[in-house]
C-alpha cells in the first residue's frame, strides 16, 4: 500500500447463481497493491471461464512487475500519471492475452471479458471499465453509478430510442459493444477520483445488478457499511434470492 492517511478494506464473493452449470465470473485484490478487479467472461461456459481467470491473472503479473520502459517510449504516454499509465498497461496486457489465447486455440475463438479495476493510491483511485459490469460509490448514504455500461442497449438510451424503464425488456439486452480480448486492442474507459473515509466502492457483474434494484441494492450498502465481507455476503444472498439467474460476483472496498 503507497503512503497514505486512508486505508482501504477488502471484500468479495463470487457464486455461480441458481441457474448456470459454472461460474464465468473471476475476482481478486491485493490489498498491498490496492487493486481489486473484477471480470465477467463470454465465449460458452469453458471460453468464458478462461477469458475473466486469465485476464485477472495477467492484469495481478502486470500490476506486481515495474512498468516497461516501452510504455513512456510513445508520446502520448508522457502526458499520463504513473497510476493511470500503470492500470491502463495492465489491462492492455490482459486484453493481449486473453486474444492472443482465443487466436491460438479454435475452440477458443470469440471468447472474450469484461472487466473492472479499481487501483487505490494516496487519496485517489483510479478506475478502469470495458463491459457492462459496474462500479458503484456509495458516499453519504447515497449510491452512484460510476461507468457507463458499453451495451447496444446504453447506446440506444442514448441515442433516445428507448427509455431506461424499458431497457430491461429491450431485445438487445445483453450485447456488448466493447469487451476485454476480442480484438488486439481494445479500448478503456478510465476516470480518476479522490476518496474520502467511509467512501464504498462496489465492483459488481451483470448477475448482481440486474437481480437487484438500486434501492434494494443502497439498503443492503446501508446495513452492512462498516461490514464489508459481510456486505457482499448479503449482496449476493439477495441476488440469488431474487432469481439468481448468472453468476453474481461483488468486490467491496471500504476506505477507512
């Protein structure tokens, strides 16, 4: 952990949800580092297992190695801070290796994750997003949504051709317009902001979200606050006990 007056807490659960035969999602953090993660994968229940495990696992390697000089070769590096350049060459990295795994092996092929990772350092973090799992902050007794899923669904709420009632039962529900490992370079959404004691940082997949309403999903924030392991405990109870239709996984951070 770098040198800081917050700390942060560490909690996650992952379970394959009352209908899929396997779990697809795959978590994990290192609380020395500050990093917690967190993917959904696709590509079939073997593809997509493969997809979140290898990119988590290539995105921890990257993450625990020095940066390679050939990322502040380019010009638009310089203009980075070390954090957002590390994070950013971590998940390049995985995204190398999830596609180069899916071009190597036929069985393999479209495979592909999202994924989500929250880096801590100093008094900031800093985000990174490709899919439609989310990371939410709650902050004041309030939850927000911090990324924007990448979806044909967000996309036509945006363009104004539904509305986000009727998302839910939309027919393009489901697809993703951008994913980890499907094509040789992918692009990242990444944000950067400070944090503040009692902050929760949610990382969670599609199976959580969706079997939870977003107030459903504040109560739970609100009992089980100073709670964290606890916390996700019960986000995923919930989920299951709502329909548990996919995998849920949940990632809590609670800086203290």
């Amino acid at each position: 952990m770098s040198a800081s007056a917050f700390t942060w807490e560490f909690a996650g659960a992952s379970d394959t949800g009352r209908v899929r035969p396997g779990n697809e999602d795959a978590i994990a953090w290192d609380a020395g580092l500050g990093l917690a993660l967190l993917a959904d994968g696709m590509g079939g229940y073997e593809g997509g297992e493969i997809a979140s495990n290898l990119a988590i696992k290539t995105a921890l390697e990257s993450f625990n190695k020095p940066l390679a000089p050939h990322w502040r070769d380019a010009e638009w590096t310089r203009k980075i801070s070390d954090p957002v350049l590390k994070l950013y060459a971590a998940v390049s990295e995985a995204n190398q290796s999830v596609h180069d795994t899916a071009q190597k092996r036929p069985r393999y092929e479209g495979m592909g994750t999202t994924f989500l990772a929250a880096y801590f350092h100093g008094d900031r973090v800093t985000l990174a997003h490709i899919g439609d799992s989310r990371i939410y902050l709650w902050r004041n007794r309030a939850l927000n949504q911090l990324t924007v899923d990448h979806t044909m669904v967000q996309e036509r709420i945006e363009n104004g051709e539904i509305t986000a009632a009727e998302a839910a039962s939309d027919s393009y529900r489901g697809v993703l317009t951008r994913a980890l490992g499907v094509d040789a370079v992918v692009e990242v959404d990444m944000r950067e902001l400070a944090i503040q004691t009692g902050d929760l940082f949610l990382l969670c997949s599609d199976g959580c979200y969706d079997m939870l309403a977003h107030d459903e999903m504040a109560a739970v924030m609100n009992a089980w606050q100073e709670d964290p392991q606890q916390l996700v405990r019960q986000l995923v109870q919930q989920a299951n006990e709502n329909g548990g239709y996919d995998n849920i996984s949940a990632v809590v951070v609670r800086i203290g």
